[in-house]
C-alpha cells in the first residue's frame, strides 16, 4: 500500500466544465449505425421507429449530453439529400471509407435528430466539405432549422416534419489535413470562412460553427487556423488524438502486457501536453477565450478482434479501457477554460464503445461505467483539487493517480482513478470550503484485462464503496485498477 495526501478547495472554483466535455460520436462505421444503434423498424428487437430501445436508455442513464454525426471520414462523403424522403426511394451507396459496404441510406436526418430527441441531448452534425459544396451544406442548415416558406422547409415537411428542429452544433469538415481532402492548413481556412459565412442562422436556431483543427501535435494548423480566422466566424476548432503508441502495431483490446499497459497510459498523459500547447497558441490570438477547443474524436485504438471485419473497427474493451477514459476526463475536467466539447470515440460497437451488440443481446462496456460514474461533473464548476502522486514506469509520464472535482448545487464530487496493476492507495483529503456531512462512493475495479462479454454482460459494473469522512478529512483506499466517484454532501 502506498499513502498520498490530498487537498480539494470546494470555494476555489477554476472554471465551468461544460456537459459536452461528455460527449459522444457516432460514424457510418461497422456496426455503430446498423445493427447497432439502428436496427429498423421490422425487427423484432424492441425499437422505436427502428432505434433500439436498450441503447437509447442506455445513453440516457449517463446523461448523453451531445453526440455528433454522421462521420469521421464518413461526412466527407456525405451527400444528405440521398439520405431523406421514402426509405424505399433512398439511393443505395457504397460506403468508400470503410469497407466498400452498401450504405442504404436508411438511418438519415430525421432518424438522426430523432435520436437525439428520444436520448434528449444536442445533434452535433458534421457536414460535408471533401466532396460538397457550400450549396448543399447550407440547404442542409436550411433543411433541419428554416421555419418560414422556403425550398428546405418545403421539402422537409413533404417528408414528414413540420416543425424545424434546433441545431447547435455544426462541424466544417472532418480532418480537412486527411481524408476530409488532404488540404493544407492556409487552403482550409479559406473554404472554412467561405461555408461559414453561407450557413446562417435560422428559425431560432444560432449555429455554433466548429472548424476542422489539428491532428495531435500539429501546432501549425493551430496557429493558422487562428491567425486566419476571425473568432466571430468561428466558434470552436476541434482537435483529435487517440492513445495509440504504435499506428504499425496496435495490439489486442485483451492481450497486452504489462509493459504494454504503461506505455498506453503514458500516451494518455500526454494529451494534457496537447492541450497546453494547442491552448498556449489560441491564447496568443484569443486572450479572451472566444474560441473553444473542441475534442469531437479521443479514445483507443486497437487491432480489431479476430474474425472480424477489419474495416469495421470492432474491439472489445476491457479495464484498460477504463482507467484511459477515467484519465482523460479528469484531464479534461482541468482543462475546461479552454475545452468545451469531448467526443468518445465511438458510441457502438467501434473504437472504445460504450456498448456493444449482437443480434438482441446488448452490454455495457467499463467504458461506459466510467461516464457513469462521471456523470455529475457535468455543468458543474472544476474547483481545486491537488494530489500527491507517483510515477509508475521509469522514463514515461505515469501517475499512479488521477483525480478531479466540482461542485454543482452545493454537492461536491470527487472521481479518481488509481492506474497502479499491484498497489492499494491510501488516500487523506483535506475538504475546504464545504460542511461536509455525508459521503457516498461508488467504484469500478477489477483486474487490467478484466471485461464483459456477452456470456456475462455484468462481469465488470459499477459497486458501491466505502469511504471515510470525519472532521472535513476525507479516506479513502483505492485497490489497484480501480476508477471510483465520492460524493459530499
């Protein structure tokens, strides 16, 4: 057992983390749209309108804040005209980004934005400028937000919906430095201010434009980006990274070593690297904070599983997976001046899934219980919290702690994940700035490979836990491989 101090300051609050810093993605990829999220209306799995009833309470149980579609690479292909009107009548496509699978277009705005309705959190549409045109990505604004007598409007109510729906989040393009057009930095920003300027606010709707950003540690396409575009123009600029530490050799969700699981997580440690460097460039030419950074892709990557699709991207996902995201919330959760919308990637059965499915069977992966236990920090306020700490693999950045805290209606709420494989940590946090009078904890924790699987859907789930209050002294002792949530009251 190794002993830690620590000291969290209910009144200092740093800065609001915004819901969306929970967010979600979901990409014509694999089994993430068909037969994931969406499995029509015919089957006989319960569903409503052909969306899958388990998932939706699923993403409402974790209070799924916004989910963004419909790619990744996918968008930049994209044509959403084919994707509306009678299902039967919709253009049979190749999908080219993934696979060479027919795309039958049956899963498009309407049941996109019905999604969202039934899961109650914000659309985040990602619109199309590799093979688009301003044209078409403005009809579409026109298309799902214009509430006067208009071509759009038109055809969206011969479609079946009268009322405009409510759009906030709109992506420009999706890795405009790769397969959203191989552009160069100065090249995009000049079509990103051109398809800015043409998708207008309408029916009630104020669009938050969010520009294709860097790729990891691509400081240049930060800096052009925001020397070239002016703030009122541009809301957000996402970034994306995922924790691989080899592209040529990813490994197995489930077969890993030791060696292995430290370099992961010392990848993982490195994003709060990249957001101090990416903030450090948009401070120079945004003092203000007008620009968000915005995380719409994170999240591991591993080989897929045998006998699978290699196009499709199915892993399993395993405590591993966990103790990544449990980091990189609290990294994110410290970083919420700057960052304002995270989004895992993905949603179902690609990447690291928060669910995964076959045929009627569905899961929760440790992934999930992770947001689970995060859930409160959403729309809270990130107050000071220190941690004594650990380094737990000589010549990488691996703290064998990671923590973070908010307070939202006077409740103050501490997540913390202990990444050591052997060690128990005792933990003693001085509480400031609350009447601590009542705690309650929940915990995640089994061994590093541990997952579930369809056999045994509930091997690895959230349990209740004990911790320690007395006289504003807060105990823990976290076992190894373990993510766990304290709440005071």
């Amino acid at each position: 057992m190794r002993t830690f101090k620590m000291l969290v300051n209910a009144e200092d609050k740093l800065s609001h983390i915004n819901k969306e810093i929970y967010g979600h993605f979901s990409e014509h990829l694999g089994r993430c749209i068909y037969n994931g999220i969406y499995v029509g209306e015919a089957s006989q799995i319960p569903n409503i309108h052909g969306i899958r009833k388990d998932v939706v309470e699923a993403f409402k149980e974790i209070k799924m804040p916004v989910l963004r579609w419909p790619g990744g690479c996918f968008a930049d292909e994209y044509h959403w005209k084919d994707g509306v009107g009678e299902k039967s009548k919709r253009k049979k496509l190749v999908n080219k980004s993934w696979g060479s699978v027919t795309e039958d277009n049956s899963f498009g705005t309407h049941e996109f934005m019905e999604l969202c309705e039934l899961v109650g959190c914000e659309p985040y549409i990602a619109g199309n400028v590799g093979s688009g045109t301003v044209q078409e990505l403005a009809e579409w604004v026109e298309y799902m937000t214009a509430d006067n007598v208009c071509p759009m409007s038109d055809l969206r109510h011969e479609n079946g919906r009268e009322e405009p729906w409510k759009l906030r989040y709109l992506g420009i393009g999706n890795e405009a430095w790769g397969c959203g057009g191989n552009m160069t930095p100065e090249y995009y920003a000049s079509e990103y201010k051109k398809y800015a300027t043409f998708c207008r606010d309408l029916g009630g709707s104020k669009l938050y434009k969010i520009a294709c950003g860097p790729s990891g540690a691509d400081y240049n396409w930060t800096d052009v980006m925001m020397k070239s575009v002016p703030a009122w123009l541009m809301n957000g600029l996402s970034l994306h990274f995922y924790s691989i530490p080899d592209w040529n050799k990813k490994g197995f969700a489930l077969e890993f070593d030791e060696s292995e699981y430290y370099e992961l997580m010392n990848i993982v440690n490195y994003t709060d690297e990249l957001l101090k460097l990416h903030t450090g460039i948009m401070n120079r030419y945004d003092p203000k904070g007008e620009v968000a950074l915005i995380v719409d892709e994170w999240g591991t990557w591993f080989d897929v599983e045998p006998g699978t699709n290699p196009a499709f991207l199915y892993q399993q996902n395993t405590m591993r997976d966990a103790l990544v995201a449990a980091v990189s919330l609290n990294i994110f959760n410290r970083h919420t001046d700057r960052v304002k919308m995270a989004n895992l990637a993905q949603a179902v059965n690609v990447l690291q899934a928060l669910i995964l499915t076959e045929g009627e069977k569905m899961l929760k992966t440790p992934t999930y219980h992770v947001f689970d236990l995060y859930k409160e920090h959403q729309d809270a306020e990130n107050v000071y919290c220190w941690l004594e700490n650990e380094n737990l693999s000589e010549g990488k950045n691996v703290p064998m702690l990671s923590a973070s805290a908010s307070v939202k209606n006077g409740v103050l709420t501490i997540t913390a994940a202990n990444c050591s494989l052997s060690d128990e940590a005792e933990i003693s946090c001085e509480l400031c700035g609350i009447d601590a009078g009542e705690v309650s904890a929940r915990i995640l924790t089994d061994e590093i490979h541990a997952h579930n699987d369809f056999d045994r859907p509930d091997s690895v789930t959230v349990k209740p836990f004990t911790a320690a209050l007395e006289n504003s002294k807060l105990g823990l002792k976290l076992p190894p491989c373990s993510v766990v949530e304290v709440t005071i009251r």
